[in-house]
C-alpha cells in the first residue's frame, strides 16, 4: 500500500527527506538524504510498476559532507514517475523525464 500524498506539490512530508534534482531531467538525476541509513528507492510509471529499483548506503555521510548519488536514466521514456522509499512505500518525488534540449 502507497501512503497518501499531496499531489498539488512535487515533494511530500516525512521524517526523511530526500532531495531530487533536476526535475524534469533528461539522462541523470541525482539523489540526497537529510540522513544516514541504507535506503532502497524505486521509481514507478504511472501504471505503478517499477521501471527502476536502487539501493544506496548513505551511512558515511555527514551533514557538512552529503553523500550525492547521480543515477543513470538513459533508459526510461520520456513521462512522470514517482520516487518511493521501499520500506515504507512513501511517495517522496514527483518527478518528469524529459529530453534535453
């Protein structure tokens, strides 16, 4: 089950914050955490499947030295995902694949 989520804004609240930029993007995107742990992130179509899955060890990191992982997204279609934390299926992003210009 998906928690609820405000759908007027791109981001939603939680304890953990995941910052996602750029959006839209083209060929990457590049993801941080406001803190440590290891987080298994999918991202989802918009008929729900999962079009890419990541696990990422954000435990080294500090508040003065995040750690910034940039994923690959050359082989997603152009369209709106939705980034989710795995273990508790909270939406985070609202996010637009587009091409460069």
């Amino acid at each position: 089950e998906i928690k609820e989520c405000d759908w007027s804004s791109d981001v939603c609240s939680s304890d953990l914050q995941i910052l996602c930029y750029p959006n839209p993007f083209s060929d990457k995107i590049n993801i941080t955490f406001n803190s440590t742990g290891i987080y298994k992130l999918s991202m989802l179509n918009l008929l729900g499947e999962a079009v890419l899955e990541m696990e990422l060890d954000n435990s080294n990191a500090t508040a003065l030295h995040p750690n910034i992982y940039t994923i690959s997204t050359n082989s997603l279609s152009d369209g709106m995902y939705f980034l989710i934390e795995g273990i508790s299926n909270q939406v985070f992003y609202k996010i637009i694949k587009q091409k460069s210009r």
